[in-house]
C-alpha cells in the first residue's frame, strides 16, 4: 500500500501544482488509567502511561483532474499494536454530477456518526477522543463503493440526502486477541444519512444494513481456552454457540448487520451543544440476535480562549439469550478544557470517570473481568492542522 501510494504521487508530478492541493492534521498527548486491564478496543488505556494511545497524522491530497472532477487521497498513521501503521482511509473519485449532486466513487469513509468524516481530526470536536460508548459500536470504517450527495434547500434550511452502498474488509486489532487476525467482510452493504442544516446547527440521521461474514486466522488454536477468550473479545460479535462454531477454523460466521444512529450539534448563544443515539443490531444466520446501544450528550462553554466541556455517556447491551459472551455496560462522564493557541493549535485535558453496569465490566477488552469497579482516566492531547 505504502509503495501503491508513493508510486500514485510521482505519477502526479508532470501536472501543474495549481491542481494539487496539500492539507495535513496531527494529535499527540498522553492517556492513563487506574486500572492495569485495557480499557477501550481502539484506544488500548491502562494503568501505564501511553504516549501512542491518542496519537495520529494524516495527510490529505486533493488533485483536481478537471472543473467537476478531483481525486482525493488521506493517508493517515496512528497506533495499532504499540506501533503505528499507515493506512489510506480516503482514496476516491468525486464528479458533480450537477449544481445539487455528486458522485464518488473508491475508498470513502462510513457516514455512520456526526463526526464520521473528520473521525481522525482532533481539531473538528471537543473531545480528546469520540465518546467511546458510540463510536466503538461501529464494526466498520470504511468502504470500498460508490455513494451520491444531493444537496437542496427546503423552508430556509439546507438538507443532505447521502445515499451509499459497497463492500467492506476489516480486521480486528491482534492485540485484542490471542492469536491471528479476526476478519470481518461484506458484499452487500448499503445505507443512507440525512442531514438538515440550519442557522442553529444540524440534525441527522444515518441508516447501514449490511449481510458480514466473521472469519479467523488458522494461526489460531482451537484449545478451549484460546476460543473462550476469542468469544470474550468479541463481545456480542459471538452468536450462541460460538465456541463450537469458533472451533471450525476456517469457517465464517454469516450475520447480518443494522446499524441505525441520530444526532445533532448546535449553537446556543456561547454554549454548544452535541448529542448522538446509536443502535447496533446483529442477527446471526444460526439463530438468536444480539442488540447494543450507546448515547452521549456534550455541552462546551465558549469563553474567550478556554472551552470548558461536560459529556455524559452511556453503553447498553442486549445479548443473544444463548450468547457465550456476557454484555459490556458502562456509564461514563468527562470533564475537559481546552485552550485554543490559535485557529490551528488546540490544547485539551480530560478527567473521566467510567463505571461498569450491571455487573459487567463495562468496555474492559476483555469483557470476564466483571467487579472490577469504577475506572479514573486521564489524557492530555495537542491537535493540529496546517
């Protein structure tokens, strides 16, 4: 990939720099908890200090081939494994189609959150990180596809229709697992999103359905207890029976997919206001269905250069009744401030309190650990854009 994309960038170089366009992020910082057991599938916290947990580059390349017609590109590094990988997040073709539609077509990110397309840039949100009791209910990020963006204008408000469909290919993060990769993949993937826009900010509203398949690296084992603790990572990605059908190596899980999520952002004198809902529904193709839900509610107070922020979070799970994977329920709340150095510099700190419900352990990786308590987490975090 890296080779594919340096060798893309020479091939641009006999064209005039007036078409190429060069943009780039990066956040950095230092996150820790009370708690040695790894909190977060994406984030990996624990008790030791990480410099890497919170940390990302991107770069983003727009080459514009004609008046209605550009390429863009954003590459983007961040942790995965205690080192980082690099990987193309947006490689597509855009065309505008019309003054109100445009097509695109490549490697184009899921619109499955209020904050999907900068997921990435500290820079377009308050938090350090997306409130993880929504942003983790996504299985995917990404997709290869084709969608439309048609715009219009209805009552003095501008309204989104942004319909998509494609395949994807994802992997789980090995370090979450005890062996191999654990790979999730789909042809048949389609959505849309709505979003109205106004003078006091955007609603939306986002619907995905899509027919997954589940399947492991050979290099894993089948002793039991390799499989019990593949079921336990997972968390409601394990359909009744799954230590059975986990010991057919090889053999992909089938299930389908609904991800259904509504949200806003507004503006109301100096207070700013973000909320999302979010449901994940998983039905497996051997029977029983698993149901997972998370909501959040941010306000930040803008005065002068310092924002202060209040983010209230939830996690509620719905287990197939013959599941071998117990749920993962948590509430959460974050206190922050953030000083804007300039336009392009912010500086954010962050106190959070997660506590497990309901007996379970809440979004611990491995989700046996129940009884371990309330979790303090600390993070420091500088964004950038240039």
């Amino acid at each position: 990939m890296k080779n594919n994309f340096l060798l893309f960038l020479l091939c641009l170089l006999p064209y005039s720099l007036h078409a190429f366009e060069l943009r780039g992020f990066f956040t950095t910082g230092i996150s820790f908890s009370d708690n040695k057991n790894q909190l977060y599938r994406f984030s990996q916290i624990n008790e030791d200090i990480s410099y890497l947990s919170d940390s990302v580059a991107g770069l983003q390349f727009d080459f514009e081939v004609s008046d209605q017609t550009k390429i863009i590109m954003q590459a983007v590094a961040k942790n995965n494994n205690d080192h980082f990988d690099v990987s193309m997040d947006w490689l597509y073709i855009t065309h505008q189609l019309s003054s109100h539609t445009t097509f695109r077509g490549g490697r184009i990110l899921l619109p499955l959150f209020l904050r999907s397309s900068t997921i990435d840039v500290g820079l377009s949100y308050p938090w350090i990180r997306p409130p993880a009791e929504v942003y983790e209910l996504g299985l995917f990020k990404g997709m290869g596809g084709v969608d439309l963006l048609f715009k219009t204008s209805m009552l003095e408000r501008e309204v989104l229709l942004h319909p998509f469909a494609g395949e994807i290919s994802e992997e789980l993060a090995t370090s979450v697992l005890p062996g191999g990769d654990v790979s999730i993949t789909s042809e048949a993937l389609w959505g849309i999103e709505s979003r109205v826009l106004s003078r006091y900010g955007e609603t939306r509203v986002a619907y995905m359905n899509a027919d997954v398949q589940l399947e492991l690296d050979p290099s894993f084992g089948a002793s039991v207890d390799v499989l019990t603790s593949i079921v336990s990572s997972l968390g409601t990605l394990a359909p009744p029976s799954a230590t059975a059908q986990l010991s057919l190596l090889g053999a992909p899980i089938s299930a389908d997919s609904s991800f259904t999520s509504i949200g806003g952002h507004y503006l109301v004198g100096n207070v700013e206001i973000l909320w999302e809902a979010a449901n994940r529904r998983i039905s497996f193709a051997g029977g029983g269905a698993s149901k997972t839900r998370g909501y959040y509610v941010t306000l930040m107070w803008d005065h002068d250069k310092y924002q202060p922020t209040l983010t209230l979070a939830r996690r509620d799970e719905h287990p197939a009744s013959d599941s071998a994977s117990p749920a993962q329920e948590q509430d959460s709340i974050t206190l922050g401030i953030q000083r804007r150095l300039d336009h392009k510099i912010l500086v954010k700190t962050e106190i959070s309190n997660v506590h497990p419900r309901n007996g379970t352990a809440g979004l611990l990786v491995n989700n046996t650990l129940a009884g371990e308590g309330d979790l303090t987490v600390f993070n420091l975090a500088v964004n950038a854009q240039f």
